[in-house]
C-alpha cells in the first residue's frame, strides 16, 4: 500500500514539475517575441552630419525696367507736316530731323521784320546825327533806337521760330510708331512719336528698411526676366534718400548694358540682390524644420534616440534654411520622416551624406 502512494507521489511531482517548465518556457517565449517586435518597430530615419558650409544670403525682389531715356516727340509750333525723315520703329541719330514743319509764313514774318529792321536802324543813325547837332531832344532819340531794338528782338523770335519748326532727336534711340502724316495739321499737344533709349535700361524697385544699411552705391546684383531664360547683372547707382512712409520701403535705380536689345522697357524682373557672404553657415533642409508655438525644432540624433532642439532660423533658399542657433557643426540632424518623431523616441539611423 505504501508503494501505491509513493508511485502518486512521485507522478504528481513529475506533473507539477512539467507544468512549471511549459509555463516557464511560454513567459520567455512571450517576452522574446515583445523584445523582437519591440525591436522591429523601431523607425528608420534619413539623416546628415552639419558640416560648415558658404552661404550667399540674398533678398529675392520684383522690379521693373524702364527706359534710360524717352519722350514724347512734339512739335513747339503749329502748322502743316512738310516732311517726315524717319522711319517707324527705326533707331535714329542725336540731332537727326525727323520732322520738318511748313515755314513759308515765318519766313514772309521773317523778310517783313528784316525790312522793318533796316528802316529802324536809318531812322535811329539820323536821330544820332540830330541828336549830336541838339535838333532833336534825348528823349526822341531813345524812341528811334528802341523802335530799332524792338525791331531786332522781333527778327531773333521768328528766327527761333524757325528753328522749332525743324524737329530733331534729342539723343540717339528707337523711334516708336508715327501718329502724323505728311500733309496734317499738328499742334503742340499733338504727339508725333516716341523715342526712346534701350541700349542701358534702368531697373527700379524697393527693400524693405531693415536692409537699408546694408546696400550701397555699386553694387551689383542679378535679375531675370520673363521673356528668357537668362540671367542679367546689374549695378546700382542711385538710392532714395528717405523712406516711403506708407510702405517703410527704400526706393532705388540700376542700370543694366542691354547690347542685344533683348529687354524691353515696363518689363517685370525677378531680383537676387546679395546681402552678405558667410563662410561657415549651417544649412539643413526646411522638411527638417518642424513649426511651434515659440519658433521651430529640429531633432539631433544622440544614443540611438531623437532629442529635440529648439533653433533659430535666417535666410533660405529653395530648399535649405540656415540655422543661427541651436546646433553646432557635427551634429547629426534627421531630416526626413520626422513629423511622428517625439522627444526620446527610440530611432536607427540612415545617413545621407556620411562623414
């Protein structure tokens, strides 16, 4: 009987024994698995070591062109077009006649005035000869010369009147489309044509105030248009002297070559205009960069976690911004998939420019 009882005995401890190890087995299976998953849900995240790099900062402006010079042409007397010495749309010479107004009537003014003229001056010569022999008094005298005065002051006015009625270019340029005609009758209010000047263009457009102090007389800087693809310098030679008060902007002027006549004056431009060149800048791309409350954060990667660092931003360029605080050369910044990241979270690393 007692051998029946050791038999249970030694049964039940061999059960129990088995039922120990299964459950002990199943919790480390259990806990390998969580550890592997664990592991397995970690994030892989693109990144890149900070290293210094040149930077040009530059302020992106509109602008637009005007003409280095132009009028409207127009005629200082009135009469009948006699002639039109230019063709439209043609470049034409300083001094060159373009038009040439009828003058048949000036010059009869002008043969009759001449006549006068010579009348007046026997009159005033025979008042100086009475005048000499007291046959006259001084002041019958001074009637005569003024009449011979009068009379030549009369021939210099029609003389200049003359002039005006030949129309000249003031300064070489492109003469526009005529709005006369051989034969018409034009006043001064009438205008004959456009000349303008594009061989050099000016360029006019406004910074806002906090880059005042940094733009002088000289500089240089680039602009495009878009007519074509390609990119034009140009030099700054005037600045306005005070603020535009409405809108806290500095007006100022440039000129640019215009050799292949390429740019047309009233044309908008796009405007690159450099402000400082630093040497040792820390770029990193704007999808790094996440917005909050104070400002922007980025995360460092640092013992295999995410840590997240305020920074303070300057200039950008398409795609990268420069950070002015809050990192230092060497980091390693993560740069794409960082939306979902929090402070601390657990990441592995993929490096885009391995150093």
């Amino acid at each position: 009987m007692k051998t029946k009882y050791i038999i249970y005995l030694l049964l039940f401890i061999g059960i129990g024994g088995l039922v120990a190890y299964r459950i002990t087995t199943n919790q480390q299976l259990k806990q390998g698995s969580k550890s592997n998953a664990q592991t397995q849900n970690i994030p892989t995240i693109e990144g890149m070591v900070l290293v210094p790099t040149e930077f040009k900062e530059n302020l992106s402006l509109s602008g637009t062109l005007e003409a280095n010079e132009q009028i409207a042409i127009r005629s200082e007397v009135a009469g009948l077009v006699e002639r039109i010495n230019f063709k439209e749309g043609s470049k034409v010479n300083k001094g060159q006649l373009l038009v040439k107004i009828n003058d048949i009537e000036l010059r009869a003014r002008l043969s009759k005035a001449q006549t006068a003229q010579k009348l007046a001056q026997e009159n005033e010569r025979r008042a100086a000869l009475l005048l000499d022999k007291q046959a006259i008094s001084q002041e019958e005298y001074d009637m005569a010369s003024a009449d011979y005065f009068s009379a030549k002051a009369e021939i210099e006015l029609i003389k200049a009147q003359l002039q005006k009625t030949a129309i000249q270019a003031p300064f070489p340029g492109t003469i526009g489309l005529r709005n006369v005609s051989i034969g018409g009758y034009i006043t001064s209010t009438d205008i004959i044509a456009n000349l303008v000047n594009t061989e050099r263009l000016k360029l006019t457009f406004s910074i806002p105030e906090k880059y005042a102090s940094r733009i002088k007389i000289n500089d240089v800087f680039d602009f495009t248009s878009s007519n074509t693809s390609d990119t034009h310098q140009a030099r700054i030679y005037a600045i306005e002297p005070k603020l535009d008060l409405q809108t806290r902007t500095l007006k100022m002027r440039g000129y640019t070559e215009n050799e292949n006549q390429t740019l047309y004056p009233g044309m908008f431009v796009n405007i690159s205009l450099p402000l400082e060149t630093i040497t040792d800048a820390l770029m990193v791309p704007s999808e790094a960069l996440i917005p909050i409350q104070n400002g922007k954060k980025i995360f460092v990667f640092s013992d295999g976690k995410a840590i997240e660092r305020e920074v303070q931003t300057g200039a950008r360029t398409n795609s990268m911004v420069r950070v002015t605080s809050g990192l230092k050369p060497g980091d390693t910044i993560l740069t794409y998939g960082v939306m979902a990241l929090e402070n601390g979270t657990p990441v592995k690393l993929r490096l885009k420019n391995p150093s």
